[in-house]
C-alpha cells in the first residue's frame, strides 16, 4: 500500500509538470479572434532541470529512508507480550 501511495504522489508530480509544460511551453494558442490556431512546440529539459528533479527526489528519498531507520515506528498488535528494546 505504501509504494501505491509514493507512487501516486510522483504521479501527480509528474502530471503536474506535464500540464504546465503542456499548457504553455508545448501548445501556444495565437490570438487571432477571427482564426484559431494552436501551435505545437517541441521541449527538451535542461541538464539542470533534470539536476534539480533528481536531487529534489533523492532528498525526498533519504528523508524517508532516515525516518523509517530511527522514528519510533511500532506495527505490533495488542495482543503481543513484545518488550520494547
């Protein structure tokens, strides 16, 4: 359920992005009021966007990975006689 749940939320990053790429950079609408055209442009992501993207993840990943490794998490059920260490 977990890597449904992370994989939902990159996702909708991912979407999100795409929309805006979509939305202003690959379909340009001229404002001619008597014709309408839209015009499909090409993009490519920069080595720095890429950079920022993967570092922004990475950060995202160690965070979890530390908070996993030395939060407090407990899945035990009532009923068990486990001590704490």
């Amino acid at each position: 359920m977990r890597i449904l749940t992370c994989a939902l939320a990159v996702l909708g990053v991912v979407l999100t992005c795409w929309d805006y790429n979509f939305s202003s950079v690959i379909a340009s609408i001229t404002y001619d009021r008597f014709t309408l055209t839209v015009k499909l442009n090409s993009y490519i992501p920069t080595w720095q966007e890429f950079a920022i993207a993967s570092g922004l993840i990475s950060f995202w990943l160690l965070g979890f990975s530390l908070a996993a490794r030395f939060l407090p998490f407990s899945n035990q059920h009532a009923g068990d006689k486990h001590t704490p260490a």
